[in-house]
C-alpha cells in the first residue's frame, strides 16, 4: 500500500514511516473484509547493512521482512487445541504490544487488532478492549490461548484473564522446542516449515487461504528495484547450480574417456597379436594347410569306413523280421550293395538288396502283407536303427527310401495234416510259399553317400 492515508481517511499517517501491507479476513461464508499491517521502517538500514556485508564478501544476501504477529498466527496451528464448536481468541504477548486475534468456531479469523503498551507491563485498556471485541463479534465464553512471545513478558496476565473471564478457557501455549532458537522466539521455525494440514484448525477456510495465498509470508520492507536487478533470483541460482553440475559432469566424462581410451590402449598392447611375428605367418601356413590335409584324408577314409551294411546287423534285421513261431519257414536269404552312380562324381549313392523266399501258414499272410507295405518295413528299419545305433536302417535321415515286393502262391507240395502234428521244419506242412524282396536306394545327396574321388 502506496498511500495508506487516503485509504484509512487518516492524513496525519505518514507513510515514510512505516511499510504498509493489506491483510484479509478471509470467513468462510461471508464477505472478504481487510485490516492494514504496519510495521516500521526502523530495521531498513539493518538489511541494507547485510546486503552490503554480502557484496562485501561476493556473496549476495538476499532479505525478506515478515510481520511476527501474522507468521505466529499461521502457526498457531501446530500449537493450539480449541474446544469445538466454540470461537477463540489468541492473545501474542510481545514485551511492547500485545496482538489479539479472534476467531469464530470455525477456526475463521474475523478481526486482528494490536495494543501498545506505551512504556507498561501492558496495555492500560486491554482486558476492556477483549471484552468489547468479543461482545461485537457476539463471541460467548471463547477461549482464551495466550502466547508469550518475548523473554520479558507479562507472566502475570493469565491469572488476571483468569479472574476476569471466569467462564472462558485460559491456556498458556508452551513454546516449541529447538535445539538452538529459544522457545519464545518461534517466527523463524514457523517461516522456514510447511504447515501440513490434518486438524479441523488448519484444514479451516482461514487458514488454508493464508496458507495457499501466503499472505503472512508478504515482505514489508522490500529491495529497491535497481538493487534486485543485479541480484541472481532463483532462476538464476538454477542456472548456475545446473552449470556447475554441467561442468562438473563433463570433466567427468572427459576422464572417463581418458581411462577408457587409455585402457584400450594398454589392453591392445598385452594382446599376443601386437607381438606377433610377420615371418611366423609362412610357418603357420605351412602347417595349417598339412591339417587340412590330413584332415581331407581322415574324412575320406571315414566316410569308405562308414557302417553301412554291417553283418551282425543285417543278422539281427533278420531275426526280428521272422520271429520264431511266427508260422514262417525262410528257405534263402540273401544280402548284397552296390554303388549307384556314374564316373566323375565326388559322391555317389549306393544300392542295398534283400531277397528271402520261404514259406508260409496262414496266419504269416497277414505279417507279410503288413511288411510289404511302405508304413510297415519303414516301422520295422525304424526299429533296428533304434535298437542297434545303425543310422542306414534309418529312413528318416537322409535322402533314401524303401521298396518292398512281396509275392505269395500256393505250395504244390503241401499235404494238410492236423496243426498239432506239423513240424516246423517240415516245407509240406506250409500252404503258401511266398517270394519277398527289399530294396533300400540311397541317393548322392545322402549324408551316407560314398566319397567317389580319390583320396588327398
């Protein structure tokens, strides 16, 4: 407030005496309506001295003057317990005035007012000036919570209060603990701290809108505008706190660089490569190409090695292919392979034969009609690949594949006789006589394919 005599319509105001702020009464449910806060200019030498101090010392000091009464009032909060339901009234004991704020029952502050003492204990018109204040606001029995805020106060006052207001609550706030601040001085405590909200005093109208609008925390005693121009403001203060970061973080990066370049460096020189001999490179050739061949030769003659048609598997094929009492008799059976392929191929397939004859009852007709099938001698090669590891039984490797002819007739010697009188061995007593022939093609593509070049 610029001119605060045309305001209050009081022209012996001087206004270069005082700073002057407005302070709403914000209650819930009725109009805003504002007193003035005034404090003196007395203390503005005191903070141009400090700003001086700190450009003295290249550090820049940057002040704020509160009002004391109206940082209290904003913590009152965190150190006062109103009955509910009932309007109370803090009483801020200074040694030279007494600040009496008075709020309705829902913690709504309705009217602020000071009174000097002028050279007593006291105000001469206090307990007068309560009760007529409390009679205008049609507050009843309010309580009374007194706060001594300064280390020669009044300790009297509260009894006094107590004689006079006989039905109202008088209670004297104890200070805040702090490790350094004593407990009559807690401005500083309040200014610095977040007022949290959790008691129906704090969560009030008043008290939220002093909070959220920060009209306690307003600064009376402001610097002069050319002053704060050459002072860094918070943005600023970011700035350079985010450039040193910056910088610090770069050299960060640049030694990091360093190291790592520095590292590889060292790790390139350990490696047995650095030292490495050109003419060890001829020997090492020399030596290379006498494993490929070698190599080459291995794999030639374990390719011609390969197990392609073993005896004792083809055996065992046999035996499970006719089991005995299987009504079967084998007259002949014979094996045989050879190589399918032309000249000048690196890889040639080859050809495996089987050709049995014999004879057969009638329920060996079923078996050889299920082996004569692709799904059956495939089931049966399956079979002894499994049981004996010979992977040219498999047919599912490799590119080859199965032909099975199997031919039956009847038998011109067979003479019927009762089954329990047939003999095994006895060719009259089987029906039937059959011809079968297996045929198993392995192609040039084959894993198993013969190696037709010479050796290296």
């Amino acid at each position: 407030m610029t001119d605060p005599g045309s305001v209050l319509e009081d022209s012996s105001i001087q206004a270069d005496q005082a700073s002057w702020r407005v302070m709403p009464y914000p209650a819930a449910g009725s109009e805003v309506i504002a007193t003035v806060i005034a404090i003196s200019r007395q203390y503005a030498t005191l903070f141009d001295a400090l700003r001086e101090a700190g450009e003295t010392a290249n550090f820049p000091v940057i002040t704020h003057a509160l009002s004391a009464p109206l940082v209290t009032l904003m913590g009152l909060g965190q150190t006062i317990k109103p009955t509910p339901g009932k309007p109370f009234v803090a009483i801020l004991q200074y040694p030279w005035f007494i600040t009496l704020a008075f709020f309705n029952e829902r913690a709504d502050l309705r009217f602020i007012r000071t009174l000097q003492h002028r050279g007593l204990r006291r105000p001469t018109n206090f307990r007068n000036a309560l009760a007529t204040t409390n009679a205008s606001l049609e507050f009843v029995d309010p309580d009374l919570f007194l706060v001594p805020l300064g280390n020669a106060v009044d300790t009297t006052l509260a009894a006094d209060l107590r004689i006079t207001f006989t039905t109202s609550r008088v209670e004297v706030i104890e200070p805040l603990q702090h490790d350094v601040l004593p407990g009559w001085c807690p401005e500083p405590l309040l200014a610095c701290e977040l007022t949290e909200a959790g008691t129906p005093l704090i969560d009030s109208h008043t008290f939220t809108a002093l909070r959220e609008d920060k009209w306690v925390l307003q600064n009376f005693l402001p610097t002069a505008k050319d002053i704060v121009e050459i002072y860094p403001d918070r943005s600023d203060m970011k700035l350079l706190r985010m450039l040193r970061l910056g910088r610090v973080a770069l050299f960060a990066i640049t030694v990091l660089c360093i190291a790592y370049f520095a590292f590889g460096i060292v790790g390139l020189v350990r490696r047995p490569e650095w030292g490495f001999n050109p003419l060890q490179a001829e020997a090492a050739q020399g030596r290379l190409t006498k494993l490929t061949v070698e190599r080459q030769k291995a794999d030639h003659w374990n390719n011609l090695l390969d197990d392609r048609s073993k005896a004792w598997v083809v055996m065992e094929s046999f035996s499970r292919m006719f089991p005995e009492k299987g009504g079967m008799l084998v007259k002949t059976y014979s094996h045989s392979a050879k190589a399918d392929g032309g000249a000048g191929q690196a890889k040639i397939g080859f050809i495996k034969e089987w050709k049995i004859t014999g004879f057969a009852r009638d329920e060996a007709i079923e078996y050889l009609t299920t082996i004569s099938q692709r799904e059956g001698i495939s089931a049966h090669f399956s079979e002894i690949a499994r049981i004996t590891g010979n992977t040219s039984f498999s047919p599912a490797i490799g590119n080859r594949n199965l032909v099975v002819n199997v031919r039956t007739q009847e038998n011109a010697g067979y003479k019927s006789i009762p089954p329990e009188e047939a003999s095994d061995t006895d060719e009259s007593t089987y029906p039937f006589t059959f011809d079968l022939t297996i045929t198993q093609r392995f192609e040039a593509t084959d894993p198993m394919a013969i190696t037709a070049a010479k050796a290296p």
